[in-house]
C-alpha cells in the first residue's frame, strides 16, 4: 500500500492534470459535459428527464444493498450462495455505470451528438 501511495505522488508531482481553461459562464463550452465521474448521470439524463427517476432510483438502491443480505455475517467472500441476487445487482450496476461513462466521455462531440471516438 506504500508504494501505491508513493506512485499515486509520485504522479501527481509529475504528470500535468487535464485542466482546461478558467470557467467563464459567459462562454460555457458546447457541449458542457459534467466532469468524468459524473458523466453517466449525464448521459443517462439527456435522453430524457423522466431518467433523472432512474439515477434516484439507482441511488436509493446503491443506498440500501448493505442491508439486503440475510443471515449473520460469517466470513468475506465474492459471491455467496444466499446473496448472488446482490452481488449481481452491484456488478450490473458497476457495469451500467461505466458503460454510460465510455459512452458520455468518447462518443459524444458538438450538441450532444454521437461520434466515432477515433
């Protein structure tokens, strides 16, 4: 964990962050995307405002997964028996969740338009 540490600072002195220009809200940039971890809800959202139910709903239910196991916590273990329901709805989630990231940070250019990311 050390060294992780060290290389997570040793990058940080070192690599340049991905900042663009100062905000000017006179000027927003077209299109305005979120920032990259936010993108999903983004994405999710501009094909509709009846979806801004959908990340609540998402919310709510990434909210309540820790209480939605059964029995006594015996030992950790990925994916037992009694709770693959869960498990399953955390990987779809994740997966969910970075394939509207992809989407939102690669395939959308001007007006919120698809386009090839090469």
């Amino acid at each position: 964990m050390a060294a992780w540490i060290a290389l997570l600072l040793a990058g940080a002195a070192l690599l340049p962050a991905p900042l663009d220009r100062a905000a000017d809200p006179a000027h927003a940039p077209n299109p305005a995307k979120a920032a990259w971890f936010l993108v999903w809800v983004q994405e999710l959202v501009s094909h509709g405002t009846a979806w801004v139910w959908a990340v609540l709903a998402l919310a709510v239910l990434v909210t309540v997964l820790p209480w939605l196991r059964r029995g006594p916590f015996e030992h950790a273990a990925w994916f037992r028996r009694g709770e693959r329901t869960v498990a399953v709805a955390t990987a779809g989630l994740v997966l969910a969740v970075i394939v509207l990231t992809v989407v939102g940070l690669y395939f959308r250019g001007e007006q919120w338009r698809f386009v090839a990311p090469f």
